[in-house]
C-alpha cells in the first residue's frame, strides 16, 4: 500500500502539526491498528483509508486495512438497513438479517483481527464484534448521520453496537444513544490527492475546454450526488434567481444517476427545469472525475451546496480549500465548515441562497476575502494530517 509520505504535507498542514504527530507515534511504535470496512474503492471510508493506513505505517504504526465481503444477499442486506437508519422507507426480512450475520461469521474467520484496536467502518462489517478475540479494544466509526433512524433498524443495531469499547460519530447531532463512550472525529481531504492537489491555470482551462464550459461569466458551482436528499432543483432556482441581477453561468456536476432509479429520475427532472438554458451545464461526471471536479471548483466563483439532507459534505471542504466562498444549507455537517460571514454563508431558503450569490459576485474583495478565510479553516480543522492525529489520539486513549 503506497501513498504520499507524512513529510510531504509539512508545507499544508499547519505550523507544527507534523512535528506533533511525529511525537505521538513515538508513544505507539509496534502497537497494531486495523480498519475494516466493506470495499477499497468507491466510499468515503475507502478514500480515506486508503491515503490514512501508509501514513500510519510511515509513523511505525502497525495499520493494517481488512475487507469484508459477502453475496448478493449480504449486499441487499446492508442497503436496506443503511436506507432504515438514514430515516428512508426500507423492507427488512429475516432472511436478510440472517444472511448478514452469516457473513460477518465466515470472514471473521480469515480476517487477520488480532490487533490492539479493531476500527469497524459503518454498517456492513458491524457484526464482526460478535467474533472479536479476547485480546484488543474495538471502535465502531459511523460515517452516517443515524439522528433519524427508524426504531426497529436501530434496535438491531444497537444490539451489536453495546459489545464494542467506543464509538465514533462524525458529528454530535448525527449520534444515537448508546451506553458506550462516544467520541466524534471530523472526517478530512486529503491536499496532496488528484482531487485537491494545485492546478495550473492551463490544466483548469483545458478541463473546462473539453467540459464544454465558457469562461465568459462568474460560474457557479455545484458538486453533489443527483438524488432526493440533494435536490439539485434547489441550485437551479437560486441561480435563476440571483441572475436577474447579475449575470452568471451555472454548473451541476453529478454523479449516481446511471446507477440507481432515485438518481435516473433526478437528473431527468433537471435536465428538464433546465430547458436549453445555455447558461446552465448538468454533468453526470464518471467515477475517476476526481481531476474534473478540482479543476471545476477552482474555475468557480462561487460554490453551492444546497441539499435537504446530507452527511458531513465533504465538497464543501474541498471547495474551500480551493479557497472559494461557499453558500450552503444547514443540512448535515455543512454548518460545521461554512462559519456564517466568515467562510461563507449558510442559508435556509432558496431566496437566501440567490441574496447571498448576488452579494458575493456583485461585491469580488468580499468573496476574496471569505475564500481567504475559508482556505485557512480548511488547513487547521479539516485536513488529513489533523485526522491522523485524532486517530492515533484514540488508538493512544484506548490502548492505554
């Protein structure tokens, strides 16, 4: 496993934090640290520990990164408990329920789980804790926000959830209740990945080339998901709005529509209020986009992030990091990254959303100097190194 090596974040990260981490590996050399989760590519988790584990390892920290693994029905399973807890209508059988504690059985015997902590990501490898040796402490970390769970999808959970030692939330109003101790760990960007590493003003121009994308006007941006929660609508009547006012151009980069119905239906929808509005551009941007979108939030004026529900939204991490103002909703952990009048602003209407666009491109010192701010948050809350900290924090608290 291969990835950048901690020193080479010592010119983002801030004044001090590698030296700091360095410190506190030198309490941890040798001990054991393994992830589990349910896939190496394609979620959050994954993302992330993918960049997390090698730094671990360049600190003298045993990390390691198991996967589990199941059939179609395991599979079935875990969507339909992950769309329960979300608050959304879901069936839950018996048989699969039964199929996913199966699963958790058969790779608890070949996982390599002997370790001095076990980090159980989300909700596919949750049952694992009913293998755990006698050795080690075990974190269960929940990217989710299960503020809204439906009772009996959290009662199941929560029987599992009572045999680890912690568990960590990304934010304290996305937790449910339960009697162990709970701890919240922001999630992070990585700087140095294709997604939020420095680009030329060549490479952003010849992405927008090739995207179609004039640069005439002030462009607005949105990067999320073509899904209910995130109601890409909500973008397009605020830009709407704020353009008989000033002129502006407006960009839905997408993704989840060919792979599910709910994002089919979505992004027709759009496609539809959109009309053949020249000033308006719906992309449904592939997996490996991840070059596309840095070069599209650094080509913005303004980044949007309008959803009726999120997670911790991450986009809008990366968009401040790219030092951009953001005008965000109060969804999620959007509130935790956008300070009002400080970074940007966090809206409850549509209307707020095109006053707050218009204020920002008819006023540019103004966005400059949110985008200033924002960058600067972003660089001392929500990078990875300050992520690897809190994890090897945690591995030190619960190996003691």
């Amino acid at each position: 496993m291969t990835g950048p090596r901690l020193e080479e974040y010592r010119d983002v990260a801030p004044r001090g934090a590698i030296d700091l981490l360095l410190k506190l590996a030198e309490r941890l050399q040798g001990r054991r640290f393994v992830h589990v989760n349910a896939s190496r590519y394609g979620s959050g988790s994954s993302e992330i520990l993918a960049r997390l584990v090698p730094l671990f390892q360049d600190l003298g920290v045993d990390a390691a990164w198991e996967v589990i693994v199941g059939d179609p029905a395991f599979y079935a399973a875990t969507h339909a408990l992950e769309t329960a807890l979300s608050g959304q209508p879901a069936a839950i059988t018996e048989a699969m329920l039964v199929s996913y504690v199966e699963a958790a059985a058969t790779n608890a015997a070949t996982l390599r789980l002997e370790s001095d902590l076990v980090m159980v990501h989300d909700l596919p490898a949750l049952p694992l804790v009913r293998h755990r040796p006698e050795r080690g402490r075990w974190a269960w970390r929940c990217h989710a926000d299960l503020s809204r769970a439906w009772r009996r999808a959290w009662h199941l959970v929560r029987r599992d959830l009572e045999h680890y030692d912690a568990v960590v939330y990304s934010m304290p109003k996305f937790a449910q209740r339960v009697r162990v101790p709970m701890l919240v760990v922001h999630p992070s960007i990585d700087p140095l990945g294709e997604k939020n590493r420095e680009l030329g003003r060549s490479e952003v121009r010849e992405v927008l080339d090739r995207l179609g994308i004039p640069r005439d006007k002030p462009l607005l941006l949105q990067v999320a998901a073509y899904s209910r929660a995130t109601e890409p609508t909500r973008a397009l009547t605020a830009f709407r709005l704020a353009r008989k006012y000033v002129p502006c151009r407006l960009v839905l980069a997408g993704w989840g529509a060919t792979d599910n119905p709910e994002g089919g239906a979505v992004l027709a929808e759009l496609r539809e209020a959109a009309g053949q509005d020249p000033d308006v551009h719906v992309l449904v941007m592939p997996p490996d986009a991840a070059r596309e979108l840095n070069a599209l939030q650094r080509a913005a004026t303004v980044v949007l992030h309008l959803p009726l529900r999120e997670g911790f939204g991450l986009a809008v991490a990366e968009a401040m990091w790219k030092g951009k103002p953001v005008v965000g909703s109060v969804a999620g952990g959007i509130p935790a990254q956008v300070l009002f009048e400080v970074t940007g602003y966090t809206v409850g209407s549509v209307e707020g959303a095109a006053f707050r666009i218009r204020q920002l491109l008819q006023s540019p010192d103004l966005a400059v100097r949110l985008g200033g701010a924002a960058r600067e948050y972003v660089r001392r809350n929500f990078l990875l190194p300050r992520h690897l900290g809190d994890y090897l924090a945690l591995l030190a608290q619960m190996t003691a």
